[in-house]
C-alpha cells in the first residue's frame, strides 16, 4: 500500500514537515490543537495575532510563521485536491484551478496585521464549508 507522502511531489517534502512541526509546537507549547480542518484556521490567525499584539520581535517567531504557513497550505492541499510547487526555496501551493497561492506568505502578513490563512484557503477552496 502506498502513503500519501509517497505519492506527493517532492515540492511537499520540507512544507509538509514544516506545517507537521507546528502542529506539534501549537500542541506542546501553546496546548492548541490542529486538526488540518478549515476552521482550525480561525484558531491560527488568533494565534499570530496574539504574537503581534504581544509585540513579539519577528525573528523570534519567524519560523513559526513559516511553520503556520504551511500548515495553512496543508489545509488547502486536503480541501482543494491541491499541490504544493517550489522554485528558488520558495514554496507555493496550486489549486486545481491553476491559480497559486502563498500561505507562507500570508502568515507574515498575517504577522504584519495585513492578512488572514483562514481568509487565503477560503478563497483558495472557493468558499467550501467553513462551519
């Protein structure tokens, strides 16, 4: 039997092992869980604006904002059939649309107070189920 991983691009690799080390920092160190769910990113974006509002310096939190990100993409990778695309050490995800989209992104400016993950996968799945 094949895994999901096995059958991934390898553009999946390091986001995939990114967003799995923030659902493991969010579980030990914050007691949040992620569950890959859509609305598990209301939970996300609170939790980056929490990091700002508490004026946490960006290089303290930058890799967990790349972690996010990719937790983020994660969720659109599950929702939308998506896959992940890399080129030059940047990683982006491309729905089955063809549009690309940068959740990784999204978490700095998420960070910065201009954006929003839950946001960015509603618009990238089309507005699916959101509960």
């Amino acid at each position: 039997m094949t895994t999901q991983a096995e059958t991934r691009p390898s553009a999946a690799a390091k986001p995939v092992r990114w967003a799995a080390d923030a659902v493991a920092m969010m579980r030990e160190g914050a007691r949040l869980r992620l569950d890959y769910s859509a609305q598990s990113l209301w939970r996300v974006d609170r939790m980056i604006d929490s990091l700002r509002d508490e004026g946490t310096p960006y290089a303290a939190v930058e890799t967990t904002l790349r972690g996010l990100g990719a937790y983020a993409g994660e969720v659109i990778v599950r929702q939308a059939g998506a896959e992940w695309w890399a080129s030059g050490g940047d990683h982006w995800i491309r729905t089955p649309d063809g549009r690309l989209w940068d959740p990784i992104d999204e978490a700095r400016r998420t960070f910065a107070g201009d954006g929003s993950l839950r946001l960015l996968c509603r618009d990238a799945t089309h507005g699916q189920s959101w509960g």
